[in-house]
C-alpha cells in the first residue's frame, strides 16, 4: 500500500490551514492530530490551549501503557506531525525514536519540527504500518496512537508489531472500539460513502473480543485494557466549535463526527488504551 492507495481528506485541510498559519489549528493539531484526554472532563467548550494538553495527556497514557522508559528503541507507527515522538524526546533521554508514516507531507512537518536532544535520535520514515520497512526484534516499544482503525488490516499489523519487536517488548495502541452487538452496526464506517468521507477510510468494526483473541494468537499478552471513553468527550465539543470557526462545509466531516460522538456518549463505541508484552517465548 503506498500514500496514492488512502486519502485522507483531514490532513488534506490541515496541511492547507497550517500552510497559512492557522493559529488555533497550529496549538490543536500542529503537533498531535488526536483525541484529548481530561483525567477531570469539564463541561462547555475547552481552549485551543486546554485542548493541546489533553493531546499531550493522551499521547503519555499510552507510551506509559508501553512500559516506556530512558534508553529504548521506540518506533511510533503512523505518527502524524510526529507529536508522540516530540513528547518522548522531551520527557526521556538516551532513546533512539523513530516514526514511520504513509504520508510523507507529514513526515516533512514532524522532520522540520522535532529535534532531537537529551542524547535521543530521531528519524523519521516513510512506509506502511502492514510492511514495516525494520529487522526483526529490533525495539524496545511499538506505538500505534489512534490511527490503527486507517490500516489496511489489523492482523497483517499486529504480525509486523509482533516481528520487529524484541522478546519482551511492549506494544500500546488506542482505537474507537465498539460493543459486540453494536460491532455489524459500524460497517458503515468502512464502506462507501463514509471511506471517502473527511476522516477517509476508517474501519470501526474491531471488538475487544477480536483484539484479544488477536494478541493471543500472535503471542502477545494482554497488558493493559483501559476504557477512557468518557475522558475524551470533551474533544466533540472542541471540534464542533472549531468546525464553526473554520466554515468547514464539508456535510461528512459534521456527520462521521457526531455519529462518533453520539455512539460514544451512547456507550456504543468506546475509546480504548490497549497494550501488550511480546512474550518471550511463544
Ligand atoms: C489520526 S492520525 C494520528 C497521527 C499520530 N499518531 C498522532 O497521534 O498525532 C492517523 C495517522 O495514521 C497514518 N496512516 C494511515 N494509514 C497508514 C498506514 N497504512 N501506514 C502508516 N501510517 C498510516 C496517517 O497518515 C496519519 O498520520
């Protein structure tokens, strides 16, 4: 698969809007393109401010779910403006990080924007998360965050996960994962109009049920399975407003997020940290 085979109209606006120096949208997305996470949701719409910090709280929630510590190989797969491997530069040292994308626009911002420091190196790549371009056993920690649901199938990754990471390496990820009976329901997220929508192909119909079977199979164990569903409500209320702000018309962008957002406050859909240890023996 190569960046002609998805299309993803979001980073489409977003590449434009911080071309033009979009101030709010460069402190929302200009480094993480992600949910918030509120340990303390709070009620009405947050700041561009308050909103760049909940990205920041998500991103640490989920390399801490990785077990995450100084001098790891880290590889950060489908890591947007690079945000997640800004973070660990900032908070670790002696890491060697790498994040690999399909998207090379993407690549060019997080290569322009994140320099390395505290004795890391960082290095960015251009690839697909189901054919990961890396040796076997060559990392301490795999990170997907929040971009799984985009990949062509979740096992071919999983299996890549599974290869290039060490014996006893940890990967975590966080995915929109829907109740088992509401799972058939969500096929539309994958299929046609919604594929070509604003938020491109994005496929919503992964159980809990099916990741765990999935991580057994492969020879992961199961490490960490949290629902922070209710901390990331408050980013709907963000994007609406910023929506507004921006005379976003495209009708798909209103529908797929308030169809995230009601099935999400519905409890249909939840958000999930999921991690797991690559057992050393199989
Ligand atoms: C919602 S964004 C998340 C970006 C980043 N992880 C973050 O949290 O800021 C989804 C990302 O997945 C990337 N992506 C989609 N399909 C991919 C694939 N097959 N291989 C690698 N990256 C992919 C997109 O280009 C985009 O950067």
């Amino acid at each position: 698969m190569t960046f002609e085979d998805i299309h993803l109209p979001y980073f489409d606006l977003l590449l434009a809007q911080l071309e033009q120096e979009n101030t709010k949208l460069e402190l929302a997305f200009g480094r993480h393109v992600h949910w918030g996470y509120w340990s303390e949701p709070p009620q009405g719409v947050v700041s561009p401010e308050d909103f760049a910090q909940a990205a920041e709280n998500l991103t640490k929630k989920i390399y801490f779910a990785a077990n995450t510590k100084n001098n790891q190989r880290i590889l950060d797969v489908g890591c947007g403006f690079g945000g997640t491997i800004a973070s660990l530069n900032e908070n670790f040292s002696g890491m060697e990080l790498i994040g690999l994308n399909i998207d090379i626009r993407q690549l060019l911002r997080a290569q322009e924007k994140v320099k390395a420091h505290s004795g890391n190196t960082i290095y960015f790549e251009a690839g697909d998360a189901c054919a990961l371009p890396f040796p076997d056993q060559s990392f301490d920690v795999v990170l997907a965050v929040e971009c799984i649901f985009h990949f062509p199938e979740r096992s071919k990754f999983f299996a890549e996960a599974w290869r290039v990471l060490k014996p006893g390496g940890y990967f975590a990820l966080s995915d929109f994962i829907p109740q088992n009976f509401f799972s058939p329901l969500t096929a539309f997220s994958s299929g046609w109009p919604f594929a070509r929508g604003f938020f491109g192909r994005c496929n919503l119909q992964y159980t809990l049920a099916q990741y765990r079977s999935l991580a057994q199979a492969m020879g992961f164990k199961g490490r960490i399975e949290k629902d922070i569903t209710e901390n990331t409500l408050p980013t709907y209320s963000f994007l609406r407003a910023l929506g507004g702000e921006l005379g976003i018309k495209d009708l798909s962008a209103k529908v797929e997020t308030g169809i995230a957002e009601w099935t999400s406050r519905l409890g249909l859909l939840r958000y999930r940290i999921l991690s797991f240890e690559k057992l050393k023996s199989k």
